[in-house]
C-alpha cells in the first residue's frame, strides 16, 4: 500500500523550472534511496511534499489525502546545518519542537504531547540525554535529534535530506539500520543521499532523479549502467559505474 504518491509533479522557481512530471510512489515497509546529482532537484522535491513549495502541475498525496502546508502525516528530518545547536535549549525541547504545528501558537504541550516526545527520544536511543543542552552532542546524536522530532508527529511517512554528510561510518551504521527498523514497522521512508554505496546496501529502491525521476527500482533492477549516465551526465569510464558494479 502506498503512502505516499507523487502524480505528474512539476516545480518552477524563480521562473526556472526544476521539477518536470515527476512520479514517485513509496510504500509502508520501505525505504527508498532518491538520488541524483547536486541540482538535480531533490532538496526541491523534499520541500514540495512538504507543502513548502506550491507546484505548478501535479499533486502529492499522503496517505490518500492530497497534501497541504501543514499536513501532519509527514515527519521532515533537514540536514544538519539547517538546526541553531548553540540555541540554549535541551534535546527533549528541541524533540517537542516537532509538534509545534499540532499545538498551535498558544497551546502548552500536554500528557499526550510529552508522551510522543518520549516515545520518540526512546525510538531513537536519546532517553538517557533529554535534559542535556543540544550544543553539547556529537554529529550523531544531534541527527537522531531531529529524527525524534520527526517522529514525535507520528507520521506515517518519513523525509530525510541527505542524513548521512558528516557522520562516521559507525555512527552511519547505526543511523541505517533505525531507519530500515522503521520502515519495517510500517513506516514510509524516503532520503536523499549522495553516499552511493550506502544507498545500493540499505535502501529497497532507489529513485534517481534529474529534474524527473529517470528510474526507479530496486538496486538489482538498475543494473544498466545508461541509466546513471543519463541521471548524472558522466561517462562510461566514471569510477561511479565502478561503485555501481562493485555493489
């Protein structure tokens, strides 16, 4: 069952186009690579699902209901880079954050507010550190902080924008078999990612994208080497086809 549909989805910006009649389906259960080179469009396609960026043509849906600007079935995890760490203000806060749209500019949180918060900080292994100020946490830590927040919506889909840039491989390790867990636990997960090889080993499809989705499959079913040169305009030498024949 699908739970989340892209139909014929096309973005202008800035009076340039950037998305063309993109389709995209990701399913409960699975986790789905999007990659494609820098510009291709994937960080755009991201923001678009969320409601973010209104497209010219086509529709995203969540859970059969077509998405709007604050629709709740989606959990949006950014890029590191994107958090103020050196705000003063705990990791259990910053996870409370995530409900923020729930909540309303006047409601404080309540039982069940902080209940998901803690479900969320245990799904990622954070319990231990809630109270601990997010400008003192590893690379690691801080990417499973904004997992939790993610995930303190209960969503029933799950964003991520390239979670892996910076992180060691242990801690990469770690961070892919959370999210293959919860995609089997009935999560729809979608990334971008450049780390390749990564993406061939954890992901049940991939997606590959340049301004319109290419192909789409599982790693076996995107063997044919024309098919990342078309996506990333290299050619036939480019160690990328190595990394493509090694995996």
């Amino acid at each position: 069952m699908s739970a989340l549909g892209v139909n014929g989805l096309s973005v202008d910006l800035g009076g340039r186009t950037v998305l063309t009649d993109v389709d995209l389906t990701v399913d409960k259960g699975e986790l789905v690579g999007l990659v494609g080179p820098n510009g291709a469009g994937k960080t755009t396609l991201l923001r678009t699902l969320m409601g973010l960026l209104r497209p010219r043509a086509g529709e995203v849906v969540v859970d059969d209901r077509v998405v709007r600007r604050g629709s709740t079935g989606l959990g949006y995890v950014p890029q590191r880079h994107e958090f103020a760490w050196d705000f003063p203000i705990s990791v259990e806060n910053v996870v409370m954050t995530g409900r923020t749209g729930l909540l309303g500019p006047f409601r404080r949180p309540g039982v069940a507010d902080w209940r998901a918060v803690g479900e969320a900080l245990e799904r990622v292994r954070m319990t231990e550190l809630r109270a601990r100020p997010v400008g003192e946490l590893s690379g690691g830590q801080r990417q499973r902080v904004l997992l939790a927040r993610a995930l303190a919506l209960r969503p029933s889909v799950l964003l991520l924008d390239e979670p892996f840039t910076g992180l060691d491989m242990p801690t990469q390790e770690l961070l892919s078999d959370l999210l293959r867990t919860l995609a089997r636990e009935a999560h729809a997960v979608l990334m971008t990612t450049h780390d390749l090889p990564g993406a061939l080993y954890t992901c049940d499809r991939l997606a590959l994208l340049n301004r319109s989705v290419i192909a789409a499959g599982t790693p076996d079913q995107l063997r044919d080497e024309r098919l990342w040169m078309d996506t990333f305009g290299v050619g036939e030498n480019n160690p990328l086809l190595k990394i493509l024949k090694a995996s």
